[in-house]
C-alpha cells in the first residue's frame, strides 16, 4: 500500500480514478466481485462506502448484493485499518496454551476490542483461527512477523513504548 | 523449455537424477520453521558457502514436519539432519559438515540414553511415519520445477496421457481404494466416475485448500512445500473426467505464502508444458486458476465453495443434486480436497496395488495429522491409516511434557474428544465414527489434566456457532442454544437439566442441519458428555472446575475477620454481585462473573479468591 490510506468521506471522483485501472478489467462480470473486493481493498486497504458503490456500477449489480457479498467474508473491512495489525491466533493449540490471557491484555493494553481498530489509526487488533504455527503456540502475528512466546517481551515493550509517544 | 512429449520429459528426469550428485542442504522454511527464523538459517549458509566457495547447493524446502524443533536442517550426501539451529551455528555446519564430512553432535537428536542420531530416519518421530502425501514436502524445493521432476514429478501424468485411457486411470484410483481426504472419505474413483458419465458439458475440477480448521496446516503444507503434486494430480483428474477445460484451486485467505507457491508453480508448469494447450504434445489440454478465499469457515463445504467462485455468499445449498450434476455455474463438478490431488501421481507412478496395501481394509493408504498440544514432539505427521491413537500420541509424539494424558480432540471442530481409556482404537475413517469422532481434518490435539473438556468443547463450539452462515435454522439457532447452555455450565451456573438439554439439541442439530458444518458442530460436546460427563457433573454440581481452567464465580469471597465495610467492592461491581447485609458484606456467586474488580479496590485484601467452593 504505496498510497495514504483514504480517510472516511473522500471524494467519489478521485477514489474512481485511483480505482479506474482495477474496475475496469472487470467491468460488467458479476462472478468477479471477490477478486474485485479484493483488489480494491490491497489498493485502499479497507472498502470505504463510496468504492462500493463503484464497484456496483461496474459490476452491474446492486449496492446491497455487493455489501451482502462483502460482508459474508471476514476478510473485508469496513472500517479503515490501522498501520500495524496485531493478530492473535486463537486456533487451537495456541488456546489451549493460553492465546486467551493474551488477547485480553492486549485488549486492555491497547484499550481497544478484538476486530477494533485505536481511533488514531495506529494499530488494529483482530484474531486469526490457526496460521499454521502450533508448535510455537502461543503467536502473536504483528505486521506479518510470527513472534513465538519467547518473543512476546518485545511486543510488549513495543507498545509500553507506543503509549509514551 | 517446453516438452514436447512424455519422452522428452522422462529424458529431462533422468538427467536431472543423474546430476544429483552435488552436495546439498534443505533448510525448513516450512511455517514453523520460518516464525523459528528459518529463514535467516538459509542466508547464513549462502554467505558461508559463498565465503568458502564451496560447491554445495542450499535450498529453502516445505515443511520437514518436526516444528517443535525448527528450524531444521537436512545435509543430504552425509545424512545428517540438524535440529534447531540458529544462524549463529551455521558456520561450525559448514565446517564440519560440508567441508570435513563430520556430524555437530550438539545440534542433532538425541535419544533416551543421550547418543546422538545423526538421520531424520532413526528418530522415533520419524521412524512410525509413512509419507506419501507428504512425500516430497521437505524433500524438494517447492520454488522449482526441476526439482519435482527430478524425484520423479510429472510421470504419471505422462504415463497417463501415453498410454492410459481415462476409464483405466478410474479404476486405478478406485482399486487403490482413495478416500476423500477432506475428512468425510467419500470414494474418490466414484465421484469422478459420476460427473464423467454426466452429459452436460462443459464440468470443472476444483481443489479445495480452504483449511478452516483452527489446529491444521497440512493443506497448507502441502502447498507451499509441493505445489506441483497438487497440479499434476488435477491434471490426471481432468483427463479422467473429460471435458474439463479448467480447474480451480481455493485457498484460504491466510495463506499467503501458499498462493505465492502455487503461482510459480502453474506458471512454470505452463512455461514446461506440463499444463495449458497440448499438454506434452497429447492434444489434451488443461487450465488451473487460482481463487483466494475471504476468510470464511464455511466455504470449505463444497457448494459454499463453489458459491464463492461465482463472487457469492458462501452459503451451503441443499443436495442432491450433488455437485457431480450441477456444481459451478450450474455444471457437473469435482471437487477434492488437496491432498486427496497430491495422493493420485504417486497412485499412478507406484500402482494401485502399493497403495491399498497400506492401511486398512476399508481406509487405504495414509493420513495426515497436524500433532499439537500437551506432547514432547508436535508438528506434521503422515502415518498409515490404522495406527492407534496411543502410536500416534506416545511413540511419535514423545507422550506427555508432564503430568498424564486424557484425552486427544481428533477433526477440530468437527470432530470429538477421545478419551485415554479408547486409545488403542485405530485411526481410520469408519472406527472413528462409531466412537463419535471423525477424521475431519486430521488436526490432532493432546490434553493433559491441566486441560477442562468442558472449556475445550465449549471453545469449539464457540468457533462453529460464530462461522455458522445462518442460512439454516438448527445451526444457526442450536449452536447459539448450545453455547449459552455451555456459557452457563463454565461459568458456574449451570442446571443438572443442561445435559439432557444439550443432548437433545446436539442430537437435532445434526439430524436437520443444512450442510457438514451443521451437522457435525455438535460433535465436541456430545463426546466430551458421553465421555467425561464427570466433568461437566463438577461444573454444574461442585461448581467447580477440576482443572482449574474455567473461572468460576464462587472463586471470590469476603473474609469478614479483615472487612472494614469501606464498601468500595460494592461499588467497583458490575454485576450487582456484592450484597450487604446487617453482617456484613458478602459475594452472591450466582451473580459474580469473576471479573476480580473487588479485589483490586479492597484496601484490606479481605476479597479471597478460593480454588474451590463448597456450595
């Protein structure tokens, strides 16, 4: 994501313009509408309202098929992101080690809920169902760098050190 | 380079073979291995050998299975495999390994009595497995074709497109007795043999890699770690099938380094002719294309899947018709899961008969068990079907850190708890089911004494119910039912009533549900009720959680000898859980949820939190 990412209420005709390459390779194709989103959503890194109704247009569907699509899927945000992600992994093995103490001092550290983003737009923290790791459980997925608990000391510092700032 | 023929390609393969002579080290940069810093192991062997000019070849390889002792690390020629390694050590390898032919003792396994093993096939982890799923995952380097043809990749298809018809590679795949391994097991040779005989045309194939099991990577080993089996073996599919112009390959969202795999992958089939028009100069021809899924647990049941594809809802349709009569945009459809694609190559190169003489009479061949938990060694697993759960849990997974084994979770969500008492049962589809379990997805999770059933099947329920897709009133309503009936039971408050409750729901829930999702949510707490009812009797009856996981309310209460009857605990709780009376003040369990509030404000530390309590 080279670009800033668009605040709320930005402007339909520069939004459509930095869209334009994307929408139209799938101009007037409604069995494209995920790889769309997706698209839209790795250029704008979140899918402000008025994309979606772009994406309608060129779709030739209806803004509520396309919210309906979109919001089915766990992976389209509706809200802006924040600059980091911090991912906590609730799958299984990182359950049972403890992924739930962790998530709740996250939550109380940060002062934000699962799937909620800081309203500075600095950090987004969500829950992911197994990336894989077991062996390392429980993880931590900050950015996209998988911290191991040995290595939770350092996001914690991390974020002492971004409440100060 | 394109082939233009299966000789072509035999000749590429055997010299290919030929020129393995080179020394050569596989670093792990399997998921594990590379959250391990898998990854800068593999930069410090490149410097070094860059440094000493050596000619020795140093890949990065899929998983190699053993993550809980990452990163690891395979020199070939001297069969010496090294386990967690730090790019610190790299340089006393390189020196003693590749220059001098001498094994680090102080990196390798050691056994019970301390003697070091130098080969990945002598340690016990390894020694009970059989891979063949995973049989070049860790052996090759996932970003080259010529490494997968080297071992042999791509000669069953030839072998197929030269000289086999479609209907003989059928009943290949139906004598060597291939069960879908997506978990329900449904016969693979009969699912192609049912959408070949449909007339409409044209039909799809589609691989389906959307891992939603919260405890299982496999899939997504095998894609990442040998992406081209998964292809060859749609492409076989295709031309048994007939009439499939394309295929498709659905991956889970989270599964980045997998897409990025496989798109090397299909191109470099492409640029070899291995895939596209005129596959291998035979006139068949082939197109894979790959679909990221959204994030959507549901989408792994097929028509969801298929919904999805089509820029949908993923939600589950009503069957019949089956997908072989109308799938994707309404055409006959096939739809296997990953690794079901990645067994057929080797069923072809090595014989239906090789392959069904593995396992059992009715679960041929192997299965792949994501081994996590309360066990020494976890990681990836391939064993032939039929292992008991005891093999799997003591002799490859080491038995317990500590403490004594209870039980195993076998499928994920999907699947049910075991306890120790049945763990001489063996694993193959059928017997799983009669003890309420399923193969599901092979996740494979250990749990000790620390570990509460109740707490554990009330998570996977808690997982099913938030992914239930609500197209369906059992799954979406029941689950909910249930959860509040499991919320209640954790937190202390649950009625002797509940369990039938939970029963009968569980048991509606499956009869009537829509789709597999519905149909086997109830599985984790129907097993734990059937066999660690106990448990759930100590939550309701004893208010009480044997393990100590659940945080049940009557765990505070007011020391009257140290209460100053300041009353801020009164203040600080939510719950309306703190009374007072002419004695003084008191903690009303049935209201408390634990939160601990009174505790911290109490300025004399008279709020006691009590392992137990006698209610």
């Amino acid at each position: 994501m080279g670009e800033p990412v668009p605040e709320r209420g930005v402007r339909t005709e520069e939004l459509a313009t930095r869209l334009e390459p994307i929408l139209s390779r799938y101009r007037g194709q409604a069995g494209g509408l995920i790889p769309l989103l997706q698209e839209v959503q790795g250029e704008l890194g979140w899918l402000p309202e008025e994309a979606l109704r772009l994406v309608a247009e060129a779709t030739g569907l209806t803004l509520a098929q396309v919210v309906g699509v979109a919001s089915f899927y766990a992976q389209f945000y509706f809200q802006p992101r924040g600059r980091h992600v911090i991912r906590v992994c609730t799958g299984t093995a990182c359950h049972i080690r403890g992924a739930p103490k962790i998530l709740e001092r996250l939550e109380e550290e940060l002062g934000i809920g699962a799937g909620e983003t800081a309203p500075d737009l600095s950090v987004t923290l969500e829950t992911v169902n197994c990336l894989g790791c077991c062996a390392l459980a429980p993880v931590v997925v900050v950015d996209e760098r998988v911290l191991k608990k040995r290595d939770h000391k350092k996001l914690w510092e991390w974020i002492r050190k971004r409440r100060v700032e | 380079m394109k082939l233009n023929s299966p000789e072509e390609l035999f000749a590429l393969r055997d010299e290919l073979s030929h020129r393995g002579d080179r020394p050569r080290v596989r670093v792990c940069c399997g998921t594990g291995c590379r959250a391990a810093g898998g990854e800068e192991v593999l930069a410090a062997f490149e410097r070094e050998i860059g440094r000493h000019g050596l000619d020795v070849e140093v890949t990065s390889s899929g998983c190699q299975g053993w993550c809980e002792r990452g990163p690891l690390v395979a020199v070939e020629a001297e069969k010496v495999f090294y386990l967690s390694v730090d790019p610190q050590d790299v340089p006393a390898i390189v020196d003693h390994t590749l220059r001098r032919g001498l094994p680090l003792p102080r990196l390798l396994y050691r056994d019970e009595t301390g003697r070091p093993v130098p080969w990945r096939d002598e340690i016990p982890f390894y020694r009970k497995q059989l891979r063949v799923v995973l049989r070049n995952c860790g052996r090759i380097n996932p970003t080259d074709i010529r490494d997968y043809i080297r071992v042999g990749g791509y000669s069953a298809l030839a072998k197929v497109l030269s000289g086999m018809s479609p209907e003989e590679v059928i009943e290949e795949v139906k004598r060597a007795g291939l069960r879908g391994r997506g978990g329900a097991g449904f016969p693979t040779a009969r699912k192609w043999a049912a959408c070949r005989a449909q007339q409409e045309r044209p039909k799809y194939l589609i691989c389906n890699g959307d891992e939603g099991d919260p405890g299982a990577f496999m899939d997504r080993s095998v894609l990442e770690g040998d992406p081209h089996s998964v292809i060859e073996g749609m492409t076989i599919a295709a031309y048994a099938i007939g009439d499939v112009p394309e295929g498709y390959i659905y991956v889970r969202a989270e599964y980045p380094l997998a897409v990025k795999h496989l798109e090397l992958a299909l191109r470099q089939a492409e640029e070899y002719g291995l895939l596209g028009e005129d596959i291998l100069g035979t006139g068949f021809s082939f197109r894979i294309e790959i679909k990221r899924g959204a994030g959507a647990f549901v989408c792994g049941e097929s028509t969801a899947l298929m919904y999805s594809i089509e820029g949908k809802r993923g939600m589950p349709r009503q069957t019949p018709p089956r997908s072989v009569e109308r799938g994707l945009w309404g055409k006959p459809t096939v739809l296997n899961n990953v690794k079901t694609f990645a067994s057929v190559p080797v069923i072809i190169s090595r014989g239906a008969d090789w392959f069904a003489g593995i396992g059992t009479e009715g679960s041929q061949g192997t299965q792949v068990f994501a081994l996590t938990g309360k066990v020494r060694n976890t990681g990836l697993v391939e064993v032939p079907m039929g292992i008991t759960i005891r093999e799997l849990v003591y002799d490859i997974g080491g038995g317990p850190r500590e403490g004594r084994i209870k039980a195993v979770q076998i499928g994920g969500p999907s699947g049910g708890c075991i306890p120790e008492s049945l763990f001489d049962v063996p694993v193959d589809f059928d017997s799983l089911q009669e003890i309420g379990a399923m193969m599901g997805s092979g996740g494979l999770v250990v749990m000790d004494e620390a570990d509460c059933m109740v707490a554990i099947a009330r998570y996977f329920l808690s997982f099913t119910q938030a992914e239930s897709c609500g197209k369906c009133t059992p799954c979406r309503v029941g689950t909910y039912r249930m959860l509040r009936i499991m919320d209640r039971i954790v937190e202390g408050n649950g009625r002797i009533e509940d369990l039938e409750e939970l029963e009968r729901l569980g048991r509606w829930i499956k009869e009537t549900s829509l789709c597999g999702l519905g149909r086997s949510a109830p599985n984790p707490v129907l097993t734990t009720l059937r066999y660690f009812r106990e448990e759930y009797l100590a939550h309701i009856e004893a208010r009480h959680c044997p393990a100590g996981v659940c945080r049940s309310p009557g765990h505070f209460r007011i020391n009257p000898e140290e209460c100053i009857w300041c009353g801020l605990c009164a203040e600080a709780c939510e719950d309306g859980a703190v009374r007072r009376t002419r004695q003084g003040f008191s903690i009303d369990p049935r209201l408390c949820s634990g939160c601990g509030r009174c505790r911290a404000v109490c300025p004399t530390g008279a709020v006691l939190f009590t392992e137990e309590v006698a209610v």
